[in-house]
C-alpha cells in the first residue's frame, strides 16, 4: 500500500506542469449564452492596476443599470439596447465620479447597483420572453 502512494506522488511531482495545467488555465474569451456580440470593455478598463480596481467595478455598475434603464424605455430587450455602447458609462463615470475617494467609489458602487437590482426585475420578465436571459 505504502509502496503505491509513493508511485503516485512521484508521478504526480514527476509529470510535466504542461500535461497537468491542461484545461485548468483560466482565459479571457467569454462565451455567453445569448447576445455573443457584446461590445468588449475598454483594454484601460482590464489592465487597471489592483489597486484600481473599484473604478472598473463602478463603471461596470453604471454600465448595468444603463443597459436595463435602456430596456425598460425601449419596451424591448435587444442585443443593441441591453448591451450598448461602453462610452457613455465611461463618461458618465469620468464627469462624475472620477474625483472621488475610493470609499465613496465603493458607496456609490453599491448605489448603482441596488438601481439596477431594482430596475432589473422589471425587464427581466421582457428579456426572459425575448430570450436574453
């Protein structure tokens, strides 16, 4: 018994890194299940040092709520409406937002998205029926 743990641990340290990461390294492609077409972040978006990282998760929020307020005043749940264009979320941010304090950031984060929770479940029963869900 003791002789088979050992064969299997030395495989184990013995088997090249590239066999064993195969399948396990996360990418960047995402495959989503409906609207495929979606308009990509900005790369200054993505490569925003750690540190950063609440600027991106604000406008991200922005762009959200901007997106199911879109659906809601269109009355239809399109690839185009719910899924726009970053520019305005970004601008949005860059006119308001930018000065602020990452405490405030992180506030006004979860402001954003407690509007887009609530707007959210008012377009979800249209996007549901149009299959963008």
């Amino acid at each position: 018994m003791k002789i088979k743990k050992l064969i299997a641990v030395a495989c184990v340290f013995f088997t090249p890194s590239a066999v064993l990461s195969q399948g396990l390294v996360p990418t960047l492609d995402r495959e989503y299940e409906f609207c495929q077409e979606r308009p990509p972040e900005p790369d200054w978006m993505q490569n925003l040092e750690a540190r950063e990282s609440h600027k991106r998760l604000l406008i991200q929020a922005i762009y959200r709520l901007e997106g199911y307020e879109r659906v809601a005043e269109a009355g239809n749940c399109g690839c185009d409406t719910l899924y726009p264009s970053w520019d305005h979320a970004v601008q949005r941010f860059n006119d308001n937002y930018l000065h602020l304090e990452q405490f405030d950031l992180m506030q006004t984060r979860r402001e954003f998205q407690n509007q887009g929770n609530a707007v959210r479940r008012s377009v979800r029963a249209l996007c549901e029926a149009e299959g963008n869900w």
